[in-house]
C-alpha cells in the first residue's frame, strides 16, 4: 500500500505568496534613524520582496550564493529575509556587534557574494571589507542620503527588475539563511538552514502550547534579525500575516516603552539584558503606559531569574522562557506550564517559568553524564543533546568534531541540565562555567538568578576563581541597581537559606557592568581574565 498524499516540497516562498494574497492590507512598521515611523504593509513587502528576487538574479546571483545583510530591523531586512530565498541564493545575517575582524573573517568564511547595507552602517563595513569577497554592494539609504560611489542604492537596484518574473526551482532541503555562532571560544561557525528545517520550526512556534503567535497579535521583534534568524519571528509572521513593529537601531527602554504602548503590541521579543532595564522603569513610573492587555514578553538568550518574571507578572506582562541556540534554528523548549501538572500554585507556577521548559514537538533531549543517559528526575545532571528536523547536524566547510557532535548523530549542547520526571529541563550551568569546590559541584547559574532576586541587585555573574585549599570557589560579580547598596555580609546572608553553605560565595566584586557576548550573554571568559588573580584577601 502507498499513502496518497501530495508530494509537496515544504518552501517558505509560499510564506511569501499567502502574505501577499490574503495579508496586503496589514501594516509593518519601523522605526527609522531619526526616529520616525516608516509604514508600509504586507502587499508592498509582497512585491518589493519579488522583486529583489529578480533584481539579484539579473545581476547574476546563481542559486546557493550568499548574500549577506548587514542590517538593523525593519522593512527593508524584512523584505531580504524572502527576496534572497525567493531569488534562490542563501541569505547571510552578518552580527554587526562583533568586531570588525570576526565579521570580515565570517563574510570571507562564507564566501558572500553580495550584501545589502544600512547607509548607517557603511563605517562598519568599511572596516572588514577588505577581508572578503563581496562583489556587489547594495545600500539601503536609511537617512534619504545618496549612497557613495561604487555601491548600489537599494531602491534603483529593484528598480532594475520588472515584475514578471517567478521563482526558480527549489527543493525543501535547498540551504535558504546562515548564521554563525557568537564564537565565545574560538572562531565563530556557520549553520545553514533549509526550507524544510525552517517551515516545521515555524509551524511548530506558532502552536499554542509553544509561543503561540496569531495572525491578530502585533509582535515587535527586539531580537536583532542577524541573530539565529530573528528567532524565526520574520517567517511566522509572513506566515500568519502578523502586524510587525520593528525597532530600528533604538533598543533602549525609552524608545521601546512608546512603541510597546503607541502600536499596541501583543508579542515582544528579547534577550534578558532588555527586560532587565525594562522592568526598573515600570517600577518607577507606576501607570505611565497602558499596554494591550496579556502582552507576553519572549525572553531568550541566557536563563531568566524567577525574580524578573514576578516582577514582569506584577506589571501585568506575562514573560514566556524559552531555551535553544543558533544551531536549534534556534528555539527547542518553552516554559509553560501543562495539563499534566494539574492545579499549581502561584509560586509553583512562576517556579516553572524560571525553567527552560519542555521539547517543543520534534525535538528529542537527552542529557549525558559521565555514566551515560541520565534519568529524567529532576536531580541526575549532564550535558544536554538534541536530535530533530531543525537541529544542525554539522557546520559549513568544517570537518565533524567530537567535541559538537555524537557518534549517533545529536548536537552537544555545551549546557548542564536536569530533566524533571514531566519533561521540564532547568539548566545548571554551561560545561566550561561550573564550578567544582572541595570536591562538591556548584551552579552559577542557580546563584546568579538567586542573586539577582535581591532588591538592590541589577545584575550578578558567577565565575570560579582559584583557591588554596578549596581548588576553586565561586566569585559573585555584581551591579547594583541605580542609587542602591548592599554589602557582602548582607548578601551572604541573603542567601544562606537558599544555599548550602559551601555553595555561597565567600567573595563578591562590585563592578559598573558586566562584559557581554553579541547576544547579550554574560561574557565570563572576560571576567575570569579579568579576576584571575583574585587574592583571598580582599573577600573581606
């Protein structure tokens, strides 16, 4: 017997033809340099996006090249996130926080062959350019200023194509997008998606019992569109036809309140960092800005203390976890609560938000210790791997390393975990960042979060620093909340009824900021630098 289903290739060009057929009406908004909005709507990003795609194959784009963007978020990113899919090249987000020398190693690595620019950004570029290969390049003139000479205005490029033109052929496991990895240690690497891998991660985002994003939601992504994709938000909401407010090169607070209020978003995106600095506003100015009712806050990026997501519920905003990497396209778990927990308590319920929450359907988790496969009880931890349609099974133009992927073919995370019996993963710590004291082993992560519940705390980094007699032991980095104090006796305090007591730090340094990676994590490489000589005596 033979099933009698259609053999359609999964494609997210029709993405881009439903949008354009049922959504054109639907505003897409972006805030420009200067501040102001620039709207358009789905119909226009239709037939922009088409004809960029036609644009780049008469200037001689062949299938499977790379064009890269080097780009903030708004309409003209979004219209490139389908034009070069649609044209059939692979589109190559390039992370404009890196520095100069990465991102130049990283457009040769791939072998870029256009890229499309912000005018805001060509300082930037003119520091790598000489690193690579780019052929063309086309800017986007954000400011109305003329582009310089020798590139291409974004406008006159499409102007060069007419409109009557349709999509080469594709097949579902075509590579459409790469991204690198943020490359904490060693250089960055390349993951390429497919059509395939990405229509079932945003089929699967968009359920209910994930982010559950609707076609009547307005989402404005604050998760820059060169990290891992914009957390595939661009892809779902061409999908359903969702409005998009993207931010521009202005992610403060202040510029973000106004337009969380102003265009009435139900959905917002972003790494911790954001909502920290967020939240310390709302608190000061009870009742300025009056939000959409059940707007939910979807944080990734680094783990979210239990103590941010109540201060978040008290200003009525729901904050949904979820956990994956730029190789997991990237989201692999979301923290809500299920059926199969029944009635939960107030305290229960924020408890399990503070996880990484359990697979999304297709995605397989297993965590290995040093004896093999660990039990699923929410005590036995190991290193955290992952199998599934969206999960790369390799990197672009490296040779398969043991230190990434197993013998039987699942990714190796890097991150430390237990499972609970009902499938919640709650992240210990990153392989490299544990810490092992007096034989006993300890999580940052779970101190950092513990941390950061204190009222006077704004942000706290756990690292192991050398001991005499201990081996190691962990070293509280510290940034206090603007105008408040508290001194390492007061926080030692704080957390000896959550801690062993071999688990609470002896010693805390009290800094300005902490260093972060390009995505918004704490960049402990840095601090261990930056504290390797730490002398006992000044644990005071």
């Amino acid at each position: 017997m033979q099933s009698t289903m259609m053999k359609v290739p999964l494609n997210l060009t029709h993405f881009l033809e439903r949008a354009g057929k049922l959504f054109g009406s639907v505003e897409i908004v972006s805030r420009m340099p200067d501040k102001s909005l620039h709207r358009s709507t789905y119909g226009e990003f239709y037939r922009r996006s088409r004809l960029l795609a036609e644009a780049l194959q008469k200037a001689g784009l062949k299938k499977g090249e790379r064009v890269a963007t080097l780009m903030w978020n708004h309409y003209a990113h979004f219209e490139a996130y389908f034009g070069v899919i649609a044209s059939g090249g692979v589109m190559h987000t390039l992370n404009l926080r890196l520095v100069p020398d990465d991102i130049g190693f990283i457009a040769n690595h791939a072998e870029d062959r256009f890229i499309i620019v912000d005018d805001v950004l060509l300082p930037l570029f003119e520091q790598f350019k000489a690193q690579t290969k780019i052929e063309k390049v086309i800017v986007v003139s954000l400011t109305g200023k003329p582009v310089p000479a020798g590139c291409v205005d974004y406008e006159a490029f499409l102007k060069t194509a007419t409109g009557d033109w349709d999509y080469p052929e594709m097949h579902e496991d075509d590579p459409i997008a790469m991204c690198y990895t943020s490359g904490t240690t060693g250089r960055p690497k390349g993951v390429v998606y497919s059509h395939r891998s990405q229509v079932l991660h945003t089929l699967v985002q968009v359920i209910p019992d994930s982010i559950g994003i609707s076609g009547r939601d307005v989402i404005l992504p604050i998760v820059p569109m060169f990290h891992a994709n914009a957390w595939g938000v661009p892809y779902a909401a061409a999908m359903l036809g969702t409005k998009l407010v993207f931010p521009g090169p202005h992610l403060h607070p202040d510029d973000l309140l106004p337009l969380l209020e102003g265009e009435k978003v139900t959905i917002s995106c972003g790494v911790p960092t954001i909502w920290l600095g967020m939240v310390q506003i709302l608190e000061k100015n009870p009742g300025r800005w009056k939000f959409q009712p059940g707007l939910r806050l979807t944080v990734g990026g680094s783990a979210v203390p239990e103590s941010l997501i109540r201060a978040y519920a008290r200003q009525g905003i729901e904050i949904i976890q979820g956990w994956g990497m730029t190789e997991t396209s990237p989201l692999a778990t979301i923290a809500k609560v299920t059926q199969t927990q029944g009635e939960v308590s107030e305290d229960e319920r924020f408890a399990t938000h503070a996880t990484q929450g359990y697979p999304l359907p297709l995605v397989d988790l297993r965590i290995l210790g040093d004896e093999g496969e660990q039990p699923w009880d929410g005590k036995a931890v190991g290193e955290i791997q992952v199998h599934g349609p969206w999960i790369t099974g390799s990197y672009h133009n490296l040779p398969a390393s043991q230190d990434s992927f197993t013998e039987d073919g699942w990714l190796r995370t890097g991150d430390v975990a237990a499972i609970t019996p009902l499938g919640f993963v709650k992240i210990t710590d990153r392989t490299k960042d544990l810490i092992k004291s007096g034989g006993e082993w300890i999580s940052s992560v779970d101190l950092e979060n513990a941390i950061m519940g204190h009222p006077a705390v704004a942000e706290a980094a756990v690292i192991a620093v050398p001991h005499p007699k201990w081996a190691e032991r962990p070293l509280a980095v510290i940034v206090f909340k603007k105008d408040a104090k508290a001194t390492q006796d007061e926080l030692r305090q704080y957390l000896s009824g959550k801690f062993a007591k071999w688990a609470v730090p002896d010693a805390y340094a009290f800094v300005e900021a902490i260093p972060r990676t390009s995505t918004g994590k704490f960049l402990k490489t840095k601090l261990r630098e930056q504290f390797r000589d730490w002398k006992w005596a000044e644990a005071g």
